[in-house]
C-alpha cells in the first residue's frame, strides 16, 4: 500500500444474510483530504465505515488503514481513528465539561490534562457558554459538534464521520462544516459519508458514489461532473402549462434527459456540446430557438457546469433531496416577452 493512502480496498464485502451490503467496494482515500461517501440511505455507506472502523468483519476482500489490515491488525487500526456516528454518543443527562473529561480520563490523559483539553475544544467549537449545562439542552447543531469534539480528544490519523449534518438547518450544517475543515488543516483525513449532494460539494476533494453497495462512480467534483456532459441549462417559464410542452422540445433538440424542478415552472436539461464550453452555449441557443418558435415564454435561464444532484440522477436514475447548483453558472441572461 501507498504511504500516501489512508485507506485502500479491494473487493470489499459485507454480507448479512442473503444480503450483500457492501458488494466489491474498491476505495483508494489519499491521507490528508476529505474523501466523500456519496449515496442515498441504505446504498452501504454506513456499512463500509463500520468494517474499516473495524466495528464489523468483512466477509470478503481486503481493507488497510495506514497500511494495516482491518481485519489482522485491527488493535493498530483503532489506535489511529476515531468515529462519529449518525447519532450522539455522548451522555445527555452530562454536562458538556463533564462527558469531555469522562472520555479524557477513559483515553488515558491526567485530571489536569483532559480538563485543559476539554476546554480547549469547548472554546475552539464555540461551546464554552453551554459548557455547564446537560447535553439533553443542547441544540441538534450543538449536539454533533460535542460528539466531534468527543471524537478528536486525542486527534486522530482518520477521522469517519457517518452523516454528521443529518436534521440540521443550514447554519449549524455550516457551523460543522467549519469543524470538518478545521480538523483536516490539522492533518487528519477524513472520510465524509453523505447524503446531502452540496456537503460533498463543498467539502470532499474526492467522491466515491456507492449504491446498492457498489462504487458506481469516484473522481474529483470536477471530473464527476463532466461525466454527465460540459454543461446544464437551466429553464424557468412564464407559463406553468407549457412545460409539458418545453419539455418535449428539449428532449428532442438536446437529445437528453429532463428533469422536471419542484418549480412547476423550471426544467433542468444536460447538455453534451462534445465535451466544450462552446459546444454547450450553441445547444442551449437551438434549444431557446425553437422554444421561441413553439410561442413558449422563458423567463430565464441559465447555463452552467452540471451539478452534484444531475451527476447522481444521471448515474442512479434516481431522485435527489437537495435543489439545483446555481453557484457554478457561467452564463445567467434575461429572456425578454
């Protein structure tokens, strides 16, 4: 294995029953990066942490953290990682202070140093006001930064955090994404597993997307999106009624898939333009040509790199939970009545 990996596998499986919820999971995480688990709920992801955790023994194939078999040398694995799971595992009938220093003095540090460490981490996660109060008062968002605070007591090689921003609203979602890169400008990998398409966006430098316990796809953002084509348009009629109609048009002219907004009024629509920029812009302005011809009224539009929900709909078929990237538009123009 490559000193420069984290995590490498080959083959992985986990079965339970006749169930194969890992089925062949190759996985190559380079050490100091945020790696991305993506997939919808029972695609695997949990699972495949599990056994690289060395929670679960796999059935077949082969895992290495840091070199070291999961499965042989499962001692040397867990004295480099640390997990946190989709669920609180700190004590809610404790104060904050109180489960920090419990785990503290359960990972070998003295009196005096797991209360300096426990302060320490309260201050850095902006948790040092609700230190004295139990976590059962703690909000969702301050919850999970507790639980990650109890997982880097002693700061870890590797880092699993299964779905750290499940229920949360946006700003405490962007309150542990902060942590997340924080804990990585200090060194740690961290492998992210995710069902939310914009956190892996935002914080892995490489995705794997698993379903139905399979690597169906794994690069960069970048190169995930250009997967599915060099660009997507972006649709929003004036007429609700006439999208069944836009959407004929555009299927026939792009030769592509649609896909059918929670907008009544918006249509989404990849392109191929043989893999250019230029190739993109002169499909979309065929595709608004003949809407215009139709007497179909767009509103506004927008050109832009493929995002995260259209690469995982184009890879799985299925439906996505988050909206449409916006912030990768290269061209946004008004259409005139």
């Amino acid at each position: 294995m490559s000193t420069d990996l984290a995590i490498e596998t080959t083959d992985l499986v986990k079965t339970f029953g006749e169930n194969r919820a890992v089925d062949g999971v190759d996985l190559r995480v380079p050490a100091g990066t945020v790696y991305g688990l993506l997939g919808p709920n029972g695609a695997g992801k949990t699972t495949t942490v599990k056994v690289l955790a060395t929670l679960l023994r796999p059935d077949g194939g082969q895992a290495r953290v840091f070199g070291r078999d999961v499965l042989t040398e499962a001692d040397a694995v867990r004295s480099r990682v640390s997990l946190t799971g989709q669920y609180a595992s700190v004590d809610e009938d404790l104060t904050g202070t109180e489960n920090l220093l419990l785990l503290g003095r359960l990972l070998g540090h003295g009196k005096a140093a797991a209360r300096e460490r426990a302060a320490q981490l309260l201050e850095a996660f902006g948790l040092s006001e609700a230190a004295g109060r139990q976590v059962k008062q703690y909000s969702g968002g301050m919850r999970r930064r507790i639980d990650i605070a109890a997982s880097i007591l002693n700061t870890p090689d590797l880092l699993f955090l299964d779905e750290p921003t499940t229920g949360l609203d946006p700003r405490s979602r962007n309150q542990v994404w902060d942590i997340v890169r924080a804990v990585v400008s200090q060194g740690t990998t961290v492998l992210l597993t995710t069902q939310y398409l914009d956190e892996a966006d935002q914080l892995a430098s490489r995705i794997a997307v698993i379903d139905h316990g399979r690597v169906i796809a794994e690069g960069t953002k970048g190169e995930l999106k250009a997967s599915v084509g060099s660009g997507a348009v972006h649709l929003r009629l004036r007429d609700a009624d006439q999208r069944p109609e836009a959407e004929r048009i555009l299927a026939l002219v792009l030769a592509a898939p649609v896909q059918l907004d929670p907008d009544p009024l918006a249509l989404t629509a990849r392109l191929d333009g043989h893999g250019t920029e230029q190739g993109a812009q002169e499909q979309a302005a065929r595709a608004l040509s003949e809407l215009a011809g139709a007497g179909i009224t767009v509103d506004t539009f927008a050109l832009g790199q493929p995002s995260l929900d259209e690469v995982f709909l184009a890879l799985t078929g299925a439906g996505t939970s988050t909206g449409t990237d916006t912030s990768t538009e290269t061209v946004r123009k008004e259409a005139v009545a």
